[in-house]
C-alpha cells in the first residue's frame, strides 16, 4: 500500500511523522511505501534574503525518511512549489497513493493555520482516502492526540454509495482495529427509502466486522448529521472517525460545504475521509 505524507514541516506536522505508534499503525492496515511531500507556496519567493527555503526543506525530509525507514518503508521525498492542496492531490495522483496522510491541529491557533487550512481543502477535493491525524494544540512541543490511529473506529453512514466505499476500508483496517461503532443519523428532510429499517442494516454491517472478528456495536440517532457524529464521537471516544464523502461537485462543495468536511473540521479525532472513486 502506497501512502502519501504532507508536511509544512510544523511542529504539528513532525510529532505526525516521527510518532512510532502511528507508524506501526500505518504498517499493520499494508502501508509499506511513503511518498513525503512538502509544498513552498507561491508566494514564498527562493530570493528572500538569508533563506534557502528548498534547501531547509530538503534537510528537514532528510531527517523524515530517517524515521521513515527505520519503520521499514520504502520512502520517497517530494519538494514542489504551489498552491499545497492541489500539488498533494496531483503528487498523489502521479504516484497511485492509496492514502494520504496529513497532520492537524484542528481549529488551530493563527501561527498553524497554514496547515490547518491544507487539511480542510483536501478534505473538499482530495482524490484518493484521506486520514487527517489530530495533533495537539496550544503547545510548542504538540503530540499525537491518539497515538494508535485504528484502534477504536466509529463509522459513521447514509447508506449512500460512497458511504459503502468508506465501510470498504474496513478491508485493510481490521488488521489494526479491535472495537467499531456504526453510526446512521436519521434527518426529517432525508429518512430513508419507505420501509427501510437502519438498525437491521447497520446490523448486517456489523455481522461483516464481527466476521473479521472486530467487536461492533450500532447506533441510530436522530437531528443534524454533523452535530450527532461528533455527539457519538464524544460519547464512544473513538480514536478515528470514518466517513464517506457523497461526492458532489466541486464547485457545490465549495460553496456550502458538506458533512464529511464538517467533521474534519470540528472532529478532535483521527479522521479518515473516503472520496468517491476516481472512475466517478
């Protein structure tokens, strides 16, 4: 499984990629090649007097793949120029990832909002899986909020098409997941077809997980999507957060924003958001 890593090269974005746990988590869902990606933005000029932006860059993704491959990865590193949301997703796309990975610090503090910002435009347009791993806030020296990434999942679906494509990630997340808690939302604007029963659908999912022996339990609510997937998230403590996103266009997405972007932004979990597929 190949992953792509983005790094502003923050504090946030170090205690990300230099945390053994984390990297053992990647390693035990197949993780075994990493691309690492650090983007200058365009408006950071190279002749800025007494910095060497690319050459600090490099020194710094130096000192990454160190770590990297001591996790036993195979390790690339990427050094590009532009805007950072849309160099990752085309690096991710030039080198096939299965996954991109990038650190957060959720509603940052205004010295982070570089990163925090990459994050939530990745979540709006983001072509492959995205796992957005919480780091701390409010310290210079930040860790991990949930060093083992896929322990405890909560799933969160629609029963929409992309959300069955999210529920697919369970395929190679099992190797490192030990509790599930499946999470549907029923709204008054979108019940469900007539007749349809979400507790006997999230139990069948369940029966899939439990065969994989991953110890599930379900859950319908009831209101607003965003507020009761973050209500559940407090309630069960998860250390990742999974969903789909429904795929509209990218302009609409832009314009009002959506659930699974939502969560990115107000989650304090792991988030692992899954795009349609590339084909749709």
């Amino acid at each position: 499984m190949r992953a792509l890593c983005a790094t502003d090269l923050s504090a946030a974005s170090k205690a990300a990629i230099e945390n053994d746990t984390c990297l053992e988590c990647l390693g035990r869902i197949g993780v075994d090649e990493m691309h690492l990606v650090t983007v200058i933005p365009s408006n950071v000029h190279s002749g800025m007097p007494g910095i060497d932006f690319e050459k600090r860059r490099r020194k710094a993704l130096a000192r990454y793949r160190e770590v990297i491959e001591g996790a036993g990865m195979n390790v690339e590193t990427h050094v590009v120029r532009g805007t950072p949301h849309r160099r990752i997703n085309g690096i991710a796309e030039t080198v096939g990832a299965d996954l991109t990975v990038v650190g957060s610090r959720g509603k940052s503090p205004l010295e982070n909002r570089v990163i925090g910002s990459t994050a939530r435009n990745l979540s709006r347009t983001t072509v492959v899986p995205l796992l957005v791993n919480r780091v701390e806030r409010g310290t210079d020296e930040p860790e991990i909020v949930r060093k083992h990434l896929f322990r405890r999942v909560l799933y969160a679906t629609d029963f929409s098409e992309n959300a069955a494509r999210a529920f697919d990630s369970f395929s190679y997340l099992r190797h490192a997941t030990r509790e599930a808690t499946l999470v549907h939302v029923r709204t008054p604007k979108d019940p469900g077809p007539d007749g349809d029963e979400p507790g006997e659908r999230l139990d069948e999912l369940a029966d899939r997980l439990g065969d994989w022996g991953v110890e599930t339990t379900t859950e319908v609510r009831q209101g607003d999507p965003s507020d009761e997937i973050l209500a559940a998230e407090e309630e069960h403590d998860p250390t990742l957060v999974l969903i789909g996103s429904r795929g509209h266009s990218r302009l609409r997405r832009l314009l009002l924003g959506s659930v699974s972007e939502d969560i990115v932004t107000r989650s304090e979990r792991n988030v692992l958001l899954v795009p349609p597929s590339r084909k749709a």
